[in-house]
C-alpha cells in the first residue's frame, strides 16, 4: 500500500485527486490549514500546518516517510525550499504542481524546454513577495536543484470544471444569460484547458510512474474563446458581445494577447491519453446550465 501526502486536498482537481488516491488503495495524508472541512470521513489521515512556515511543516511532518507527495499549493521558492528540505531522502516522488504561466508567450505551442528550471536562476527576495509566474519558474528552480530528491512538476493550463472556485467558464455562461459585453482583447487566440478531473487522474500518474522532471499537461485540441460562446449559444439559445473592452466586472478571466496553447507530447510518449477537449467542454457547458436550473 502506497503512503501518499498531499498537500492541499481540499477544493477543486486537489480534491479529486484525494479521492482517486483512497479509490486506489493508497494510504492518503492530506496537510492543509486546517480552515476547510473536507469530505474524506475515516478514509485519511489528516496534519494541519502553515504552509509558509518551515518549523510549523516540520512539525506536522515530523519523521514521517511517503512514497509520494503532491504540492499543490507551493507558490515560492522559499515554501519549495521548506519541503525540499523535509522530503529529501524521505519520498520516492515529489510532484509539484505548477502551470502554463512559467513560460513567456511564443508562436507556437510551449514545450517543455521553452523554460527549463535547471538553468534558471535562484533569486529570492526579502518581502517573499513574487508574481504568481515568477514564483513559480522559482519554486520549480529550488526543488531542480536538489539531486537527492525526485521531482515532477506538472505544467497545467487553465483547469476547468463543474467546481471552480474562480468561476471562469460560469462567467461566460452568465454573461451570455445576461446579454451582457464581454470584453476580450483577442477573442481568436486559441487556448489549452485541462478539466479537473483529467488533472487529477494526470496527478496521479506522474506519481505513479515516477516522471522526473517538468511536464506539460493539457487536453488534446485548442479552442477560442469566440468558439466557447459559440458552444453556449448552442446550448443557451443566448450569447454576448465580444469587444475589445469593458469595465472590470465584464473583462473575460480569458482574456490574453494571443496563442496561449501547450504541446503535451511528452506525456503522450510516456503513456498517458489525455481527454478531447472538444468533447468535454460542451459537456461542461451542459452541467453548468443544470446546476444553474436546479
């Protein structure tokens, strides 16, 4: 039975990932804050600590071995350097989530040596304070530096589904409900999207197989955002204005200057069969609309 830590379970693919971990047989240990009550019941093992500092994780921690941990909630280098520190020697796989956002825009779709971690400098700060990219390429530097522990990080795109908390699709939906503008700077740039629950299985996997290394995870196809209302005019029978601009409250969370789409071949080639974009998403689409009328 393999012992497995993760860190952040409790909300969205991590929760996913949780359940998909216990429906394995796996030994699940989730460390959050301890804010947020989680649906688990008797199937986990819980630890509570503040993931931003060291002595509070090495407490929680304290001696205990995993044959693999799941950081979904490492922001900097200083919180990678904190667990780096505690699992090195101790787990058999670290996988870090990180994202889409490591890699500057490019004509073409990013791989995964468009940044490479390895080469790229440590530079901390004081106040700890960095962008959400800048904090990442940082935390995915410190744990590539160590040679005494086996890291994947898990480049995701934009991670939909049926409970996100940020609500990016539902924006849509609601916008077009409400024939209200959206504004959109490029509406025909295409975009990767990975759902939830494909995460969470890809998670899983990159932990089960022991990558090392970083990874890009994505659905198969791209798609616009013209295309998405497309979709929920489809199933709406409405749909919304796309300009170039708006107030706050009515820019699109899509909104980017162009392309923004990822190649994930190398997880192919390692053996992992990601979903069809052009399938799931109107799917989605459907679940939101029944959620909505129920």
């Amino acid at each position: 039975m393999k012992k497995v830590l993760v860190l952040g379970g409790t909300r969205f693919f991590g929760k996913r990932l949780v359940a998909n971990l216990i429906g394995s047989g796996a030994e699940v240990t989730i460390l959050t804050r301890g804010n947020s009550k989680d649906e688990f019941g008797e199937s986990v093992k819980r630890l509570s600590a503040d993931r931003k500092d060291f002595e509070s994780l090495k407490k929680a921690v304290q001696s205990s071995d995993f044959d693999i941990v799941y950081d979904n909630i490492c922001y900097t280098p200083e919180e990678a350097d904190y667990t780096a520190k505690l699992f090195a020697g101790r787990v058999g796989q670290y996988v870090l989530t990180s994202t889409l956002s490591v890699y500057d825009f490019a004509d073409h779709p990013l791989r995964e040596q468009d940044f490479d971690p390895y080469r790229y400098p440590i530079i901390t700060n004081d106040q700890r304070e960095y962008s959400y990219k800048e904090g990442k390429r940082q935390a995915e530097a410190v744990l590539f530096s160590r040679h005494d522990l086996n890291v994947a990080a898990v480049r995701f795109p934009i991670v939909l589904g049926i409970d996100d908390y940020t609500k990016r699709l539902l924006f849509h939906i609601e916008h077009s409900l409400k024939g209200e503008p959206i504004g959109l700077p490029a509406p025909d740039a295409r975009i990767s999207f990975i759902h939830a629950e494909e995460a969470a299985q890809f998670l899983q996997w990159a932990g089960e197989v022991r990558f090392e290394g970083p990874v890009n995870a994505c659905s198969n196809g791209e798609i616009s955002v013209r295309e998405i209302m497309d979709l929920i005019l489809q199933e709406t029978g409405r749909t919304s204005t796309l300009q170039s601009s708006a107030g706050v409250d009515h820019m699109s969370p899509f909104g980017i200057p162009g392309d923004w789409t990822m190649d994930n071949s190398l997880a192919e080639a390692a053996g992992f069969s990601f979903w069809s974009l052009k399938e799931w998403m109107p799917e989605l689409i459907k679940e939101y609309m029944k959620m909505m009328n129920s």
